[in-house]
C-alpha cells in the first residue's frame, strides 16, 4: 500500500488532519540528513509500514535476510497501534529527528 492508494474521501475529519499531516511528514523524512542512525530509520520505517498497512502480520523473511529481518521487527514492535496513532507518531518523529540531525547554526557574538 501506498499514500496514493489512501482513500481521503473516506476519513472522518480527525483522521484526515492527521493524514496530511503524516503525509507531509514522509515528505520532510526524504530531506533528513544521511547520518540519521539505522535505529532512527527503522523506527520511521516500522511507523510508516504501521500507519499503512495497520498491523505486521506477514511472514518474518529468512534466517539469512537481515535487513529485511531487522525491518519487519521495526514493523512488528508496534503491534495493535492503530494506523492513525502510527501517522501521528511518525510525523512527532521526523520533527525530532530533524532537530536531532540538525546542522549546527552560526551563533554570532555580540
């Protein structure tokens, strides 16, 4: 599933102010810097399969895929959390993590 595939005819109110407010949260995710850490990014990936697709409910991949192992942890440790709760806690995160991953500003003296 995808943000085009989403139905915004048919969310209540609410939901539709916290949608867009996800969807312009997976624009600002593209324009985080690259050193944000793997853990950060699979915390947005597993919020972003969860705000999706609702709850992990695939097959885990092979012993020897560990990255596709590490993102379907990602997407399962969020267990029952609604799609709406994931949208928002994504959107949080990408405020944080910019802050976080944010270059240094010139400070100047007076």
């Amino acid at each position: 599933m995808s943000l085009a595939d989403v139905d915004k005819t048919k969310l209540s109110p609410e939901d539709l102010v916290i949608f867009e407010k996800f969807e312009k949260a997976t624009v600002d995710a593209k324009k985080l810097p690259p050193n944000v850490s793997q853990d950060d990014q699979l915390s947005l990936y597993g919020l972003f399969k969860q705000a999706l697709a609702g709850k992990n409910t695939t097959a885990r991949p092979g012993m020897l895929d560990f990255k596709g192992k590490a993102k379907y942890d990602a997407w399962l440790k969020n267990g029952d959390m609604t799609k709406q709760d994931a949208q928002q806690k994504y959107a949080d995160l990408v405020v944080a993590l910019d802050e976080k991953y944010a270059k240094p500003t010139a400070t100047t003296a007076e």
